[in-house]
C-alpha cells in the first residue's frame, strides 16, 4: 500500500489496518489525537513522532532524562526486592522460632526501614522512598 494513495477520512476507515495507514499518512499534520485513535497504540504513535521531531539538543536532553528515570526506577525496585528478600525471611525466622506473630511484624519494619536506608543513600527524594515503603517522611528523614 502506498500512503500518498491512501484516500480515506478517518471516520470511513473500518478497521485497525485503515486506522494505521489514515494515521501514519497525517501524523505530521494533526495538530492533537482525533477521538477515534484515543486508545495506547496510537497515542504511543503520536508521542514517538513528537520525540521524533525533537531538535538535537532536546534529544539528548529527553534521553538523559529517561536514563535517569530508568536507573531510579531500578534502584527502587532492586532495593525493595534485596530489603523484603532479605528482612522478611529474618522475620519469618523469627516468627516460626516464637510461634508469635510480632516476628513477622518486626522482620517486615527492618524490611522497610532497610529499603529506605538503601533508597536514601542513592539520593532518592523522600516522597518517593515513602510512597516504595509506606513509612511517614519523618520515619525516612531520621534514619
């Protein structure tokens, strides 16, 4: 299918395939997303059209910021998966030694509490350690 012989208003497509061709045809020209391409795979179009007409500058900009995002992202993620790992079975040990349910309890705040230790040392903001952890701002700001 050639795209300059592709003819059709979008509310005549009928299907995905119409869709596609109508979008990939004007997407330098649409000035917003129509009503009728409001589902993920065609905004995921549109912002990686706008990505792609960024100037060199606001390219490497937008790159290292998504570099950044995705490294806090996995320090996050790898510090609650070490921290739960590694203090839950803690408690659970304990747990199981006293047949009481304080053990859990004391094994899931060391979890926490290691997770936000972890989290605060690579200079992750605060609001986010609390929301990972679920502990108060003034939990994290005094370890």
């Amino acid at each position: 299918m050639e795209l300059n012989r592709f003819d059709r208003e979008l509310k005549d497509c009928r299907s995905v395939m119409e869709q596609w061709l109508y979008s990939l045809k004007r997407v330098g020209t649409l000035d917003r997303i129509p009503d009728e391409l409001k589902s993920e795979m065609f905004e995921r179009l549109f912002r990686a059209c706008e990505i792609a007409r960024f100037d060199k500058e606001q390219k490497l900009k937008y790159e290292s910021d998504m570099i950044t995002e995705r490294d806090e992202k996995n320090i996050i993620n790898t510090a609650i998966r070490l921290g739960k790992d590694q203090w839950f079975a803690e408690g659970l040990a304990e747990g199981m030694a006293t047949g009481k349910a304080e053990g859990l309890a004391e094994g899931e705040a060391k979890s926490k509490i290691a997770i936000a230790k972890a989290l605060k040392q690579e200079g992750i903001p605060t609001a986010t350690i609390a929301a990972a952890t679920g502990m108060t701002e003034n939990e994290i700001g005094v370890l």
